[in-house]
C-alpha cells in the first residue's frame, strides 16, 4: 500500500526547506511516519527538495482501486438495494449480437 498526500503532508509538516532526501527522512522518522510514508520517501530521488509541492511530485501515491478490481467488486452485488442497472454485467451475447428486436 503507497502513501496519500495528507500522511506525506503530516509527516513533513515541520520540515526546513529546502532540504534533501536524507532530512525529510529523519523528519518523517521524527514525526512518527507510518511504513508506508517512510518507504515512499526512501524511494525518492537524492536531491535537494526546495519545498513540498517537488517532494510530492517525486513520490508515488496510492491511487486506488483500478478498472478491474472495481469491476469484480461491483459485479459481486453486496449491497442491499443495488439497482441491476448499477451493476457491470455483460449483456446477453444472443442480443448483442442479434440485436434487442430480432422480429420475433
């Protein structure tokens, strides 16, 4: 799991930029980062930082579930009260193909 933007931001808040990778990572260590954060920052480039925007430029954030992931877990229908609309279910492959007024 990659960090977000606020645990970067609250791990680096008392930072004095400009600063390199070496001290954000102390100060991230000092302020009690969690793994994750530590991990991002380790994984940044070793040069000077003049501010935070670059830091956040340079690290990875978590992004989320992607497509497919989302996908699945729509197509599962876990909620109560869920319109069969809402959910991503491939449609009938004799319609799709055929069409839905086949003249019958």
């Amino acid at each position: 799991m990659a960090t977000t933007v606020e645990r970067l931001r609250t791990a680096l808040s008392e930072a004095d930029f400009p600063a390199d990778k070496s001290q954000l990572l102390r100060q991230a260590e000092h302020a009690e980062a969690d793994g994750a954060t530590l991990k991002a920052l380790r994984a940044i480039p070793p040069v000077v930082y003049s501010n935070l925007t670059e830091v956040k430029q340079s690290v990875s954030f978590d992004a989320g579930p992607d497509a497919s992931e989302e996908a699945a877990r729509r197509r599962l229908h876990d909620k109560p009260g869920l319109a069969q609309r809402e959910k991503d279910v491939p449609g009938h492959p004799i319609a799709d193909e055929l069409g839905e007024n086949r003249g019958s």
